[in-house]
C-alpha cells in the first residue's frame, strides 16, 4: 500500500511517516516545509520506502499526480498555532480551505481512501460536558480572527462529508485535541513545548489569563496509533470522530507539573491575555473536554500515556536537540585543518 502524507514533515505528519514505514509501506509526503521541518524527518529521509516532495497543497496539479499515485491519503496539511493564525489570518485560510479543497476534488476523482485531519477547536466555546461529534459549535464573531481557523477546519469537514455523499468517498474526518509530544514547535502558540522548554531554560513558565481553563492533552504515539486503526476501519468511513486524551487538567497544573518534572526552577507567571495577545484577535474557552465513546466503540482505541509521561518525554527530547546544537555549533566555530600547514 503506497499512502501519501499532506503535510508529512510536521509534527503529527512525520510520526506517522516513521510508523508506517516501519510497518513496510511506502509513503509519499507532500510538504511545503513552512512549519514542517526535514529535520522532523530525519531518521528516515534515506528510507527506500520514502519519498519525499517539497510542495504545496495549493498546487492542484502536483496534489492530483501525487493522488493518482497513491492507494491512500491522509490530510494534515494545515496552517495551525494561535500565533500563527493570528499573525497569518489570509494565509490561514486559503490554506486550509482551498487545500482541504484540491486534496479531496483529487481523491474524489480517483476515488482514493482519504483521512482529513479537523480539530476541536470546531467546537469553539460549547459549554457543553464531554463534547461528542454531533455536538452544536458555538463559535465567536468575525471579528476576532482565532475563529477563523475553527470556521475554515469546519469547512473542510463539509467538504469531506459532501465528497462522501455525493461521489461515495471513502473518508474519515478525525478532530484532535491537542496533540503533543516530541518534534512539537512551541513558537506558534503551542503550550506544553513553551513551558518545557522555558522549564529548561530557566526562564519564566508564562500561563496566560487565570491558568484555570483546562484541556485534555493526547500523546502522539497515541494519536498515530488511533490514525492507523482508523484507516483499517470500515466503519469509520463518512464519520467524524474525536481524537483526545484521557487526562482533564488545567493550564496552571500543567505548569507546575513542568517546573516538577523537569527540576526547574523557572517562576510560573500569570500573563492577561490583552497584554499576550496585544494586537486582540483572541478568545479562549474555559472547558474543552473529548467524548471517546465513537471512537472506542468503533476500534477499541484509548489513549493510554498520562500527562507526567508526555512531559517527561517532551523534556528529555528538548534536552537532546539542546546537546546537538551545542555540539554542531562547537562544530562550526571549530577552525578546519584543511589547507593548513603543520
């Protein structure tokens, strides 16, 4: 089975790469490398079973060779952070939007199974308990431009479902919530990379607002492992299902069990959102917490690594890209022989 990856030098993307390779598939991976990184990809760029293009989503052309090509299609391609998507608002949607678009006309056309990768934030600022798929979204108004990307990722579930409906398409729509771990960029609003690497730099944990809003949190080990039972089940075929951690914990706890585990002594600092966010633009929600039962009773998955575990294995991660930088910079100052007289 050869599958092809939209954004498969990311950080979800470039796990499940590794897994699937590891498990004797070939994978193409589309990627335009604006927040992916090859470094992500590292371990298996010489893979025999790999290839690797560097490309956009919004190039239909290319996306459609690419489809015709492979057996299946998982879709992650996608502009994501707080930071970014407020700092990148039409580049947030066109992406998101018009790629979602092109990826699923071109597995439309060629009737290619197809996984697209939503989001929790489509639920925006239900007060609902455990947020099941069929859940209403209460989303702000248009102009506080985080909900812009819930409504471009809520589009592209339409699109999917149409596609299902109209042309028989064999897709499953999957929202995250918060996925994390190792590879994970901190600098687009990502929380948990943020506090571990402040934690190990010894600078300041910033929780923005009261840090009393909680979240669930999902271990991308996890989370692959969801994605690849999701693709070997029938049944998830035109649904929507949750993708989430068992864990409910709030910002604030998150930050003390950083500074715990990884033995810092970094102060954790309350920050006011307008002073966070001082071009506004932003909204949080209090609450968001996954019902699992869908995908449970569909495939038997549960997330089984607890939040201590995640931060554990984010930090020791950070510690070793940290010692590699060092060591390529001790590298790079250190003067060549070459050419040198002795």
């Amino acid at each position: 089975m050869s599958l092809l990856i939209t954004g498969g030098a990311g950080f979800i993307g470039s796990h499940l790469t590794e897994r699937l390779l590891g498990e004797g598939r070939r994978v193409v991976v589309l990627d335009d490398l604006s927040t992916g990184s090859l470094e992500n990809l590292g371990a298996v760029l010489g893979h025999p079973r790999l290839r690797f293009v560097e490309g956009s989503v919004l190039d239909a052309n290319l996306v459609e060779r690419l489809v015709e090509a492979s057996d299946t299609v998982v879709h992650l391609a996608a502009a994501v952070g707080v930071r970014y998507v407020l700092d990148h608002p039409l580049e947030t949607i066109r992406t998101n939007v018009d790629g979602a678009r092109i990826v699923l006309d071109a597995c439309g056309r060629f009737g290619r199974k197809t996984l697209v990768a939503s989001t929790s934030e489509v639920y925006g600022k239900s007060s609902a308990g455990a947020l099941c798929e069929d859940a209403d979204s209460v989303l702000g108004p248009t102009s506080v431009s985080r909900w812009s990307y819930a409504t471009a990722k809520k589009l592209d579930e339409f699109l999917a479902l149409a596609h299902a409906q109209t042309h028989g398409l064999p897709v499953v729509v999957t929202r995250f919530f918060n996925i994390v771990g190792p590879r994970q960029a901190g600098r687009y609003g990502m929380v948990l990379p943020s506090l571990v690497r402040a934690a190990l730099a010894g600078e300041p944990l910033r929780v923005f607002g009261d840090g009393r809003q909680t979240r669930n949190f999902t271990f991308v080990g996890d989370c692959v492992e969801a994605l690849l039972l999701l693709l070997d089940c029938p049944g998830a075929e035109g649904e929507i299902l949750n993708i989430g951690g068992p864990q409910e914990i709030s910002i604030g706890e998150l930050a003390e069990r950083v500074r715990r585990l990884t033995g810092s002594s970094s102060p954790i600092v309350r920050v006011p959102y307008q002073q966070a966010y001082p071009q506004g633009g932003f909204e949080d929600m209090r609450r968001r917490v996954p019902c699992l039962c869908k995908i449970e009773r569909l495939t038997g998955w549960s997330a089984s690594t607890a939040i201590d575990e995640i931060i554990l294995r984010t930090a020791q991660h950070e510690r070793e890209r940290a010692a590699e930088s060092v060591l390529y910079a001790a590298a790079a100052a250190a003067p060549s022989l070459l050419g040198c007289s002795t």
